[in-house]
C-alpha cells in the first residue's frame, strides 16, 4: 500500500524494518478522490496530512480572473501537505489531476510518530525540505527558463521521481495530463504548450500524446532543459 | 461546459489542437486565443523578433472553424512617430 512512499524515502535514506511498520501503523484511512477535485483549500484548518499513494495531483494558487498557477506535482508516494501537521492550514489548495487514492495519516499520529521515531521525525523534515528545493527550481522555470527549456526540465523532472517510484524508466512514462494542466504548470497556455512540444518532438527530444511522454533522447532533453538533478538529493542521480 | 480547439498557423507551419480546451462560452475560448497569441509574440520578443502574421483558428467539437484570430488582433502596435 505504501510501497511508491518507501521507495522514495529508501531512495535517499534507508528505512528499517521497525520504522516502516511504525509508517503503516499511523494510517487510519484509505479514501478514493475523483480528478479534478480540490481536497484541500486554503485556510482551512486541518487535523491529518495526505499521503498519495496513486494519480497525480498538484498544489496550486489562483487569481480571482480564475488564472492558476501549479507550484508542484505530486506523485504517488509524495506527501501532499506534510507541511500542513506544522502550519495547520495552508496558503494553497491541493487538487488532484487525476483519480487519486491516498491514505490518511492524523497529526496526532504524526506527532507520536515523530516523538517515538525521531530519525523519522528527520526524514520528513527532509521531505518538506525536498518540496522546498522543488518549488526553488520551478521558480528558476517560470523565471528564467523560456517555454522550450521549462517544458523540458518538467519532464526530466517526473521522469527521475516517477522512475524512484517505479512508475517510469528512461523510455519514458505515463503522464495522464492535459496540456492544460502542463500550462498551468509553466505558466503559459495550452496552445505555446502544444507549439512547443511540437518544437520538442521535431528534435526528436520527447513526444508527449494520449497521455503517455516517450523519451527519445534523453541525455539531449537534459541539455535542453540545462537540467541538474542535484536539487532532487539523490545520491545516484549526481552525476546526472 | 464546451470543447473547442486552437489551431495554430504561424511560421512554423501548423500546430493541430488534438486536446482541445473545456471552457464555459466561446467568449472564454477567444480570450484564450488571445492570450495564447500573446505569449508566443512575448516569447519571440525575447529572441528579438515580432512576427504578426500568424493566426488562431478556433474550431468546435466538429472541427468546424468558428473564427480565426490573427495575431494582429490580440496586439496594439505604436510604431515611431505614431500617438
């Protein structure tokens, strides 16, 4: 059930077999969103963190003219709103993209859990941290990368953290988004988005369709992007 | 809601919308057109260039074309010695 959220806390810190059942232990319950569903919306007080343990959903902030912005990508495995067991209620929404089935884990429990498990306690602080870094190098796409480079870099990016997760190789993976839902990630519309997978696909980069991204070349698409793992912190990928 | 598509035609060549876009009135689909030619004239000013002679063909969910939106519509030019 949590297999994906292992794998990616395995994949920069090992995991005991004692912590690992400590992780289950703290679950109280499984629920089923449709896509499109917005879970968590801003200010509200909340008592658990969602874990993701399948689909894809994002955070995201909007404009009262109903333009969105979406500061991150979560796949299965990523806690959704760790960060929300410190600040108790956020600043953002979180809306699944995808039908998402997520486990729930109450504060309370995450506050014995980090009490009696204090290396856990340390691995989800690097977790929030994780995002932190995440949201840093959006930032340097919506800033600084043009539509070519920040569309690279966000397909460089899941392929490494749906790779963690089992859920792609360098071939590719399934990403079943719209180009909306890319747009709203790069701060551009559907249509540069789709110009610009076009230009992509024309230099036998990627091609994304139905739902699905095929990594032609990937060593080249990381040039495009002028793509660095290293804000990912994982020790394989260093050389990447 | 309505499904329509975005075709584009500019420089380089034709970009088919195989997507499309859900939106509430075709109002909403042609602010869209406009906003989306904005962004690839902004994109192409970085590089130093403005190239006005593209358009946005928008066609509904029978892939009849409903209007074209040429990019000279979604700017207002100042040129030198114009007010």
């Amino acid at each position: 059930m949590i297999d994906r959220h292992l794998a990616k806390l395995r994949a920069r810190h090992p995991v005991t077999a004692e912590e690992e059942q400590a992780i289950r232990a703290a679950i109280t319950e499984l629920r089923d969103y449709p896509a499109d569903r917005t879970f968590i919306k801003r200010g509200v007080t909340l008592d658990h963190s969602t874990l993701l343990l399948d689909g894809i959903m994002c955070r995201y902030k909007d404009l009262r003219n109903g333009q969105r912005q979406i500061t991150e990508l979560h796949v299965a495995g990523d806690f959704a709103d760790l960060h929300s067991f410190t600040l108790k209620h956020l600043d953002h929404e979180v809306m699944t993209l995808t039908p998402c089935r997520v486990a729930i884990i109450p504060h309370e429990r995450l506050h014995r859990l980090t009490e009696e498990w204090p290396r856990l306690a340390r691995l989800y602080w690097f977790a929030t941290n994780l995002d932190a870094a995440i949201h840093r190098e959006w930032e340097l796409s919506l800033g600084r990368r043009d539509a070519r480079a920040k569309l690279a870099a966000l397909l460089c990016e899941l392929q490494i953290r749906l790779q963690i997760v089992g859920l792609a190789d360098e071939r590719g993976y399934a990403l079943p988004l719209t180009q909306t839902d890319l747009a709203e990630c790069l701060g551009l519309t559907n249509v540069h988005v789709n110009r610009t997978l076009r230009e992509l696909r024309e230099e036998n980069l990627v091609e994304f369709q139905l739902g699905q991204v095929t990594i032609i070349d990937l060593p080249n698409l990381r040039r495009a992007a002028e793509f660095d793992s290293a804000y990912l912190y994982l020790p394989e990928y260093k050389q990447m | 809601m309505l499904h329509y598509y975005l075709h584009l035609f500019n420089g380089i060549g034709a970009v088919p919308d195989e997507e499309g876009v859900e939106v509430e009135s075709f109002a909403d689909a042609y602010r869209l057109a406009i906003e989306s030619i904005r962004s690839l004239i902004s994109a192409d000013v970085k590089h130093g260039r403005i190239d006005l002679r593209g358009r946005i063909e928008i066609a509904g969910t029978d892939q009849a074309r409903v209007r074209v939106v040429p990019f000279a519509e979604a700017v207002r030019l100042t040129l030198e010695d114009e007010r």
